[in-house]
C-alpha cells in the first residue's frame, strides 16, 4: 500500500525530505512562468485538473488533482509550513 502527502505551495519553499512528502504548485496554469517548476515539484495544471479554478478553491485544486492523478492508494494534503511530525518539541 502506498501512501502519499502533497504540500500545496504557489510560491517556492523548503520542503521536507522525506518521500512521502509531495510538493504541488497550486494555481500553476495561471503561474507568471508556468515552465519553471522546481526539482522534484508538480504542478496542478497537468492531467484532469480544476488549476484555472485556484483563485476561487484554493489548494483543493491539489487535492482535487491529486484525486484524479495520484497512483497512491493513501493520499493527503498538507499547506505549506504546515507539516505532520513526530517531534513533541
């Protein structure tokens, strides 16, 4: 069973290292330059997608993607600077 996170982000982040962690651009179809995605992002504008929608939704345009793209048999969404953890600081 695999399991995947996506990290809705529409502007560039440190993002956790681990696998299961999945950086998505939001709104990226209407992003001021829609070909420069960083290593290892995907933007919510490819596949079935709602990415012009992003004005009015939000980062469930990456959930939305995530639904109707995502191989994983678990997946979750997370924004950005907001991540799940096991630290008890």
């Amino acid at each position: 069973m695999q399991a995947k996170i996506y990290v809705a982000s529409h502007k560039l982040y440190q993002m956790p290292s681990d696998p299961l962690y999945q950086p998505i651009w939001v709104g990226h179809s209407k992003s001021s330059n829609p070909f420069d995605l960083p290593a290892g992002w995907i933007g919510d504008d490819s596949g079935d997608n709602i990415s012009d929608k992003n004005s009015s939704f939000n980062e469930l345009t990456a959930l939305y993607w995530a639904w109707k793209n995502s191989d994983a048999d678990i997946i979750g969404l997370v924004h950005y600077r907001r991540y799940f953890s096991l630290n008890h600081k």
